[in-house]
C-alpha cells in the first residue's frame, strides 16, 4: 500500500504533554482529501519491576480518562534528559515506586495508538527490584505501591483488575522472553 500524502499540517494547540496536529491527507488509492488529528506526544517508558522473590512492583493510581483508579506498572514520558529509555524506566521507577534495580532488560516497543498517536512505548523490565527510599511524586501524582506476585498477572488481566492495555502489552512481551527466571 501507498503512502498518504501530506498536504497540510497545521498546529491546533500545545497541551503540556502532547501538542495536537491537523493534517489534510491525499489518499493514494482515491486521490481524495481527508482531515486527520495528530497527538504529537513524546515517548513513553513502562516498567515491569520485578523482586528476587518474583513480586511485581505495581502501582495504584486515579485516571482521569476512566474516572477509575487502576493497577499499573510504573511508566511515564521519556524527558528529554533521560537519554535512553533505560534510564527513563530507571528515573519512573524510582519517582512512582521508591524502588531501584541494577539490572534492565529492553523488551520491546509498541505503538500506543498508531491512528491518533505519533508516539512509541518502550517497555523495559527491572531484574530484582528493591527498596531504596520513599516515592519522590510530580505534582499531581497520587500513587499506592503494590507488591503482586508475577504468577498473579495473567488471572489479574483475564478478571479485569489489570486493563490498561500498554500493561497488558508489557506483560505480553515479558511473557514473549527467554530471559523469565524459573520460580
């Protein structure tokens, strides 16, 4: 398949964490015009923090776009000081969760919503997480720390307790490595 052509990009706004786009788009097959919005949003990072004794360290926190409180992993925003997404996990991890690890593993990166997003989520594991120090939250971060057993995860997404879908995917693509620990 042929790509769209640009023929118009236009800023529509800047939203702290993401700036919106309108594109006018010629269709290839038709030659057609279309209007499409764009969220320009920087990447994002999950984290999967596992413990030596096979606990994921999760995170609790409220969802404005659900209006529910939802069980997590770690992630955020990849800032443009992190260099990498290793060291953005690393960053997250420990603001969210007080939690550190010597060993990261990059596991993959999807694309959060390839029809409105521009961005990419890269999904990293911490290999025996600890505890080293209190959370360090942004402003408007309220979050609970939640140790769950790795063997716990699949009945936690099947029942509906785990539903953001980018932790769905991390979880997948942890599932996907050789690199699991036995236990």
């Amino acid at each position: 398949m042929d790509p769209w052509t640009l023929l118009d990009r236009m800023h529509v706004g800047h939203f702290r964490i993401f700036d919106l786009f309108h594109h006018l788009l010629r269709s290839p097959e038709t030659g057609d015009s279309h209007d499409f919005y764009v969220i320009d949003a920087p990447d994002w990072v999950n984290v999967i923090p596992i413990t030596p004794g096979g606990e994921v360290v999760c995170v609790r926190q409220y969802r404005a776009g659900t209006d529910e409180v939802t069980l997590e992993i770690p992630g955020g925003m990849i800032d443009p000081g992190d260099g990498d997404p290793i060291e953005a996990a690393r960053r997250e991890m420990r603001e969210e969760t007080g939690y550190r690890a010597d060993r990261f593993e990059s596991l993959g990166v999807v694309s959060p919503n390839p029809a409105i997003q521009s961005n990419r989520c890269h999904t990293i594991c911490a290999w025996d997480a600890y505890r080293d120090g209190p959370q360090r939250l942004d402003g408007s971060e309220v979050i609970d720390v939640e140790l769950v057993h790795l063997d716990a995860i699949p009945s936690l997404i099947t029942s509906g307790r785990i539903t953001h879908s980018l932790v769905i995917a991390a979880f997948y693509l942890l599932d996907q490595t050789t690199a699991v620990p036995a236990g």
